[in-house]
C-alpha cells in the first residue's frame, strides 16, 4: 500500500538495482547521453495549436529573431535604377532634382498585447536558473498575468523518496540584469503567481530507469505517457493549471475551520514509481497508466488498494475556507483507471459496465457519506471518475465493486456449448454395386458390408 506523499523510505527495484532519482532540480537536457533532465516544454492556449519554448539562461535576454529590413540607400539606389533618365527638354526646365529619400514604409497594424490580470512581484527562489520562453510569449496572449516564461522543478517529492515531481512555476525577468526569479503574489510574494487556467502544459522529461506506477496531481486532465527504449525511459507529462489553496502548515487543513494563506492557480504533478519494492504503487501487473488529480494539495495522497475489502480509497486535504476566511473551498477529484487495471484489481471483465458495476463514495469529516456529485465514464478502454463540489477539509474517497452489479449480456459467461451429434456413415451392398449412406440403415435392397 502506498501512503501519504513524503511518508516511505527508498528501497532498492525488483530487478536488485537501485533506483535513485535526484534530490536536486534537474537541469535542461544537453546532451544525448543525459537522463533526469528536462527535454521539451511547450504550451497552448485554449485548446489551439501548441507553442513550442525555449530554454534562456537566467541573465540573458530573451532571443529576438531579427527582421530583415533592406536599407535606405539600398532603397535610394533601387528606386533611382527603375526611374527612366530625364529627357533633354525635360533637364531644361527649372523643375528641382528628385529626393534621394526613400518613401516611408507603409504602417503596419500594432501587435496588441492583453493587459496584465493580476500585477506580480519578483521574489528569489533558489534553483530558478533560467526559464522556458518564447519571443512571441505576449503576443501571442501568455502574458495576461504579468509573467513571462516558466520554470519547471523537475526532482523527487521529497528527500526520502524516488517519486518524480514536476512542478510549472511562473517567472518574472529582471529589465535590467535579465536574472529569473519566481513570479510571486503581491502582499504574499512567498506564494507563487496564479498560472493562467487557460493554458495546457507539455513538459518532456528523460527519467533513467525510472518505470511510472501512478501519478497524483495538483492540476487538470492531467496525462502520463511513457516510452521506453534500450537507453533510457522518457515521460510525456501533459495538463492544466488548477485553482487551489497554499497553507503554510498542515493544521489549516484540519478540522472545518481552517484558513489558507493564500489562494492560486498551480499544476503540481507526483509520479511514483512502480519499479521502487518501498515507495512504488504495490500492486503487481499495473498499467502504469493510473492518475488521480485534484485541488486538494494538503497531504494528497496515491491511491491506497485494500486486498481484502477489493477496494482503492484516496485522500485528500485543504483548507476549508480560503484565505478571506469567508469563502468555502469546493473540491473535486478525478481518477483515470485503465480498463486492464479495473480487470485486475476488481476482475471487471467490460470496462463499459463501470457506471453500474463500481461504486463511489466521498466521506468527509463533516457531512458525512456521498457528499458531491459523482460521474463515472468510459472512453477508449479508460473508466473516468469525476467527482466535484464537495468541501473541505479532508475528504476521502472510495472505489469497489457494486455488490448489486449484473454483467451486461456482452460480459455474462457464454452459454453452455451443445456437443454435436455424431453422424454415422455405412457402406452398403448390392451385387457388385457399393454405396456409402448416411442413415441409420441401408436402402431397400442393400446389405450392410
């Protein structure tokens, strides 16, 4: 069983090897050897097409691809070299010589580019070396909350785990020195910059050896893509910010009276590994494929398989107000089970019957059971369950077997097969005449041979 992020030891991988992914904020992949880096980052803005970023060192600016703009005495020289030579009668006349200047270029429509939301504050954060940007970062709409670029904190959860996290931070740039630095909230600058909702994030990362087990996020559709080749394993991290609270301790997240500090929009995303015997999943023959998000970031936990009730709970934390102390924290919790997980843990034989053939149920401290409205989907062999507007603080969720559950006609057992009958062939005689029927005897006039 897995417990609550922060909570195991490392240990070495089933195949005696360990498993070590660094404590430290990976760096940009340089090099083709390179693993536990990141590789990629690109974003979209409101489902459109995907803007691939750049990577810039803190301290340097932003690269500006130049425009090539022909020069004035270039142009002079054109425009003399296409006018026809002056007539002789004309060269008579008192009429002034014609300008050498060029004609001024034809204006061109302004780059509009949306007003800040929200004003933000630089403050240090210690490893931000650079940022992940575009030259065309507020043109093309990225920067309404007043960043420009992010930053992603690429390590392990914690100091005694191997699980991956991934963490998109906003950032700001000095005008001046071009020196990164977290984008923070003004009056709380120690908490980060709301991220723009609107964006989708795309953050391929290089991780070793490392084989994913199940993700927990702090963010929206969030997917886990794996691929593995002779070298290396690489993880295809893909989602959306979420609003969430930020607390300062744990204890605002207990009972029903606590209060954030501050109130954000983040993506936060831990992978735990499934090749780790202490801190991997603990369910031997799963896809890998397994997520489960929410904007409950107090103590989030992996989702917990209890063999002998066949069920999977999960629990999730925050505030119960936000940080006016007025306003109530309202959750939801999303899970992705492939349907060869389902077929494991719970021995589901059509990932179609999820809606009837799983139960959900949401408990929390306050209001008792099946708090929230509750959703179970199927899409390309992947059962969804969505469950959204219950409040905080700890909410816990879980998921089995419906015990009233009838498999529909497609997953029911096969009727009993009827064996066929056995025909019976004979070889008849007549004088010199031989047939062979298939009855029960010979025709009138023929002997059985």
């Amino acid at each position: 069983m897995v417990a609550l992020i922060g909570g195991l030891l490392t240990a070495s991988n089933a195949t005696g090897a360990v498993l070590r992914v660094p404590h430290s904020t990976w760096p940009v992949c340089t090099t083709a050897d390179q693993d536990f880096c990141v590789e990629s980052v690109s974003v979209s803005l409101n489902a459109g097409t995907p803007i691939k970023l750049t990577w810039v060192p803190s301290g340097t600016a932003t690269p500006v691809t130049p425009v090539a703009t022909p020069s004035p005495s270039a142009s002079a020289s054109a425009s003399a070299s296409a006018s026809p030579a002056p007539s002789a009668s004309a060269s008579s006349t008192a009429s002034p010589a014609p300008s050498t200047s060029p004609s001024p270029a034809p204006s061109q429509p302004a780059v509009v580019i949306p007003t800040p939301k929200a004003t933000t504050e630089v403050s240090a954060r210690a490893g931000i070396s650079g940022r992940w940007t575009s030259e065309d970062w507020a043109a093309k709409g990225l920067a309404v909350y007043g960043y420009e670029g992010l930053f992603i904190n690429a390590k392990t959860a914690n100091d005694m785990v191997n699980w991956v996290m991934i963490e998109v931070l906003p950032v700001k740039v000095d005008p001046t020195s071009n020196v990164t630095a977290m984008a923070g909230q003004v009056g709380a600058p120690t908490y980060q910059a709301p991220l723009d909702k609107d964006i989708y994030v795309s953050v391929k990362a290089r991780v070793g050896a490392f084989k994913n087990g199940v993700s927990v996020s702090v963010a929206n559709d969030v997917s886990v893509d794996a691929t593995v080749d002779a070298a290396r394993n690489t993880l295809l991290i893909e989602g959306g910010p979420v609003s969430s609270s930020l607390q300062a301790s744990t204890k605002q997240c207990d009972g029903e009276t606590g209060k954030a500090s501050a109130n954000t929009v983040q993506m936060l995303v831990v992978i735990v590994p499934s090749n780790d015997d202490t801190s991997g999943f603990g369910i031997d023959g799963v896809s890998g494929d397994m997520s489960v998000s929410s904007n409950g970031a107090c103590t989030l936990s992996t989702p917990v398989w209890v063999e002998a009730e066949k069920k999977l709970t999960w629990t999730v934390k925050a505030p119960h107000f936000a940080a006016d102390g007025v306003t109530e924290n309202v959750g939801f919790y999303k899970a992705k089970i492939p349907a060869a997980d389902a077929k494991l843990l719970w021995g589901l034989q059509n990932a179609n019957d999820a809606a009837t053939a799983l139960e959900v149920t949401v408990t929390t401290d306050a209001a008792g059971t099946n708090v929230g409205q509750k959703n179970i989907t199927v899409k390309n062999g992947v059962i969804y369950i969505n469950v959204t507007g219950f409040k905080y603080s700890s909410p816990k969720l879980t998921v089995m077997m419906n015990k009233n559950y009838k498999p529909s006609a497609a997953t029911a057992a096969p009727a009993k097969a009827v064996a066929p009958k056995t025909v019976k062939v004979l070889t008849c005689v007549k004088g010199k005449i031989t047939k062979k029927v298939t009855a029960a005897a010979c025709p009138a006039g023929y002997k059985k041979k």
